[in-house]
C-alpha cells in the first residue's frame, strides 16, 4: 500500500511522524500553536477558591487531606497507571497538600516540581517538608509557564476540571515533558459534572439515578461543594481526549473509576460510583 | 533522559515500538494474542435479530434504512473522520443494507467488502448493486476472519455495541489492516446504553433528564427497540478504548456526537441528544 493520505482535519493532508507527535502535519502543529500560545496569553485567571478561609477549612477536613494519598479512593488506580518512578522528574499540577511530590521522592525521583495556586495549600505544603529534591511553587494552571523538555512525568489529581485553558495547558505540558514521557491525571467525571442539578434521584422503590441533562453543553458549571459557587469546567471525555491527542500526546489508557470489591466491602458508601461515576482516570505518552 | 521503564501494567516493562503497535511489549503482546484466540475459539453466537421478520419489517422503515447514509444523524461527523478513500481496500462490519460499500465505491475505493451476520439485510445489499468492486459476505462479528494485512480502512456504524467478543474482534480487525490503516467506527453511547430503565424523566416542571444507573457495570443490556429483548453489550467508553489500545491501534479521535444547530433546525427532536448523547464516534490508526 502507498502512503495513505487523509481528508479530514483528524489526520491532516500530511502525517509527520505519527507515532511521536499523534496525528499532527506540520502546518497544523504551527496552527495550534499560535492558538494555544494566544490562549495562554489570555487574562483568564482561575477562580483560586482553595485560598477562602472557609473552602480551605472544609477541604482540610477531607479524609484526602488528612490522610493523604491512601485517603483518596482512586489512588491505588492513579498509582497503577505510573511508571516506575525511579531518578525521574517529575511535576504534579495542582499540587495541594503536596503529598504526591513527598510520596514520589519516597519512591526515588531525582526531583519533584509541586505547581498550585492556593497560597493556603503551598504554605501547608511547605511545611510538611525540607527535602531539597522536592520544590512548591505558586502559579495559575490557566497561565502555565514550565521549562522545555525538563519532565519525565507529569501528574494531576482533580485540578484540571478547574482550568479552562485546558489546551493552553497541555500545549505547555507537552513541550515540557522529554520523548517518552508520562501524563497520568485524573479530573472530575463529565457524567458527574454535567447535571443542571447535580444530586441522586429516587423513585418510589428508592431506586437511585443520576440525572443527566446537558452532557454535550460544555463549559463551566458552578456547584456547591464545601462553599457555595465554586466554577469548574465541564468537558466531555471525547473532548478531553482530542485536546491530548491533539497536543501531541498518544493516550494509552482511559478509566471511568470505579470502587473495587475489596473498597466497598470497608466503604460501603463508594458503591454509588458504579450507578455513577466520580473520577476519569487518564494516562498518556509524548 | 534514558529509556524510560514503566512499572505498571498499562506500559509494561519494555516499550516496544511504541509509535507502531501502542504501548504493548512483546511479552503482553502474547499474552494478549494468546487470549484473545481463546476468545476468537469461544462458541459465542450473536444474537441475529436482524433475521427475524419482524424487527427487519421495522428495521427497513427507519430512515437510515430507506435514506442511506444521509438518513442517519450523525453521518456527516463520521464521514469527517475518514481518510481520503481513493484506491483503498476497505471492509465494513455490520454493512446492513450496504450503503456505505456502494458509497465509498462512488468515492473511488478499490474494493469494498460489505460483512454482515444477517442474510435478510445482505440479500437486499445484494440487489442493490452490482458493481464488482463490491462483495457482500456472511460472517458471525463474534467469530470474524479476516486476511492478513488486506485493508487500509476498516468502517462500522452501529454495530460493536452487539459484539461480546469485541477484544477478540479488534484483535483479528488490526492485524487485517495494513500499517498505517484506518478504524472508523460507531457505536452506541455508553450513557444511553447504561440505564436499568432506558427512558427520559420529566420532572414537575416538565424538565428532561436521563436517569443513569448501573454505568460501571458492563456486560449485556436487553432492550425493546423494534423488537422485545434485544441484546447490546454496555461497555464504558475507557474499556472500549482500552481494547483498541491493547490491540495496537493509536486513538485518533474520540467524538460523543451531538447534532449541529443546522440539524435541530430541521430536526428539532434530535436536540434530546445534548442533553444525552446517543452515539460514539471513534477514529483510530494501525
């Protein structure tokens, strides 16, 4: 067979290296990026709730700030979906409390960047650690500025539905990132975040449904979540994912997560995700 | 940076290829090919509710059925995702009637194989062409055989979402394509298919909502559409990505199709789909 050539904008009239940089032609690669790089110049700043006093209170109440990781019910999955860490650097965005970046100095990383808005976070973060391979440093994810080639994997854990930017985002990530390296990310699920009105329905048996409505009506939704009026983006997977691919990055896993046997049996409350689920679990490749 | 090593089962220990066959090794790749011949070999049958006389009497009424390719919605969105088809050798699993096969022959294809399970719907594919370029053949999606490196697209519209076996038959559909070969497909989306009761909710005030349970739990649906007891296979949208993945094809797009203001302009039940969208679309290269 000769060398295919496509019509459609997803392939482009010319592939250039498919299996580096996905299914962008040149031309197209200098379109995105002269639309990312005006995006990223964009005022947008994010909403940067994590620094009211009264959200910071109650987030810090969660068994995922008290715990840390293993308090989070997605993290044996997140866990799963890393590379073996060892001498890597790595970057986390949205980095909170910070636990991810102490976890994987544990596991060996040359060094580890925490990137987060909230000054309440960063300042809790700090403290938790002197440990020169490991760096927390405020800035806006809608803004992100990294150094070029410098990461072998990059981590997110429930941030990204906060950035509207998302493109501007994974267009700066992606060149930050060396040949090869790792985005594992997990985000609010869309299904979860699309509802008008957002909470459990019961019917006469007390049978439990999700109320779905605009799933395909992307864009911010406000929602009351320890302090009223907090804005997050939704997005569906397909979008999502089309931003990755389009950035450059090869998906190679998606996970609509679900709560294990195992998980039920000690939290029976978590059984709800499989009516429903909560989290989108992604990794990819550059 | 040295060659990364990955840890987690999604990578496996060593990159092979990555470009080209995904994120497999030669190890996983066995252990892959070996289960999914296993599958390939399971006596599942599908079920052919197309054979039965009542539901093709509904079937061949719909305006996909009595319109072609222009009579479903969301034909303009696949159509987007295709390559340019001139001289290419292309199969479509579940042809039905055959309008795509005669299409991509006015499109300039070499040769179109049109593969269904149903006799009733080849038959009239059948007697609608007798171009030879075109061949209508009878095969089981659960038990597919196809040649060896012989196609450059493979096309499915509406019909994985039948197959039990769909590992099984992106295992056989990939190593049918030629490097650098196309899957286009549809299927129906996972949020319409996951309901225990697949209807919409009217709330008092007359507002719609579609009431998701059950999503995380795969496996067959029965339904009533045409015919009672009609069986599909729900899975999420990660598990079915997850299989193309596995079996070494690279995810190009990934589109939850909603209808244009142009469509709802003339067609201003299809709306509903915003609310709840009702396919996917999924592109991917060998």
């Amino acid at each position: 067979m000769g060398k295919l050539t496509a019509t459609s904008p997803i392939y482009d009239r010319e592939l250039v290296d498919v299996g580096k940089v996905g299914y962008c032609s040149r031309q197209k690669r200098v379109r995105f990026a002269l639309s990312y790089i005006l995006a990223i110049v964009d005022k947008t700043m994010t909403q940067n709730v994590y620094d009211r006093s009264d959200f910071f209170e109650g987030y810090s109440k969660l068994s995922r700030s008290t715990e840390g990781l293993d308090g989070a019910a997605e993290w044996p999955s997140m866990r799963a979906l890393l590379p073996n860490l060892h001498d890597l650097n790595i970057v986390d965005l949205g980095c909170g409390f910070g636990w991810f970046c102490r976890w994987a100095v544990e596991q060996g990383v040359a060094s580890a960047l925490g990137i987060d808005v909230s000054e309440n976070m960063l300042a809790r973060a700090r403290n938790a650690t002197s440990n020169p391979r490991i760096d927390y440093v405020q800035q806006d994810l809608e803004r992100l500025d990294l150094p070029l080639a410098s990461f072998d994997l990059a981590y997110s854990s429930l941030a990204l539905h906060y950035v509207a930017n998302l493109a501007g985002l994974l267009f700066t990530l992606r060149r930050s990132l060396r040949p090869g390296g790792y985005l594992v990310m997990s985000i609010e699920h869309p299904i979860y975040m699309a509802p008008t009105r957002a909470d459990w329905l019961f019917d006469e048996r007390g049978r439990r449904t999700w109320p779905v409505d605009s799933y395909l009506v992307e864009g911010p939704r406000t929602t009351d979540w320890l302090v009223q009026g907090v804005i997050k983006q939704h997005r569906t997977i397909g979008t999502t994912l089309n931003h990755l691919i389009r950035c450059g990055f090869v998906v190679a896993h998606v996970e609509e997560w679900g709560p294990t046997d195992e998980q039920i049996a000690t939290h029976p409350d978590w059984e709800e995700a499989r009516d429903r689920p909560m989290f989108l679990l992604i990794a990819a490749q550059r």
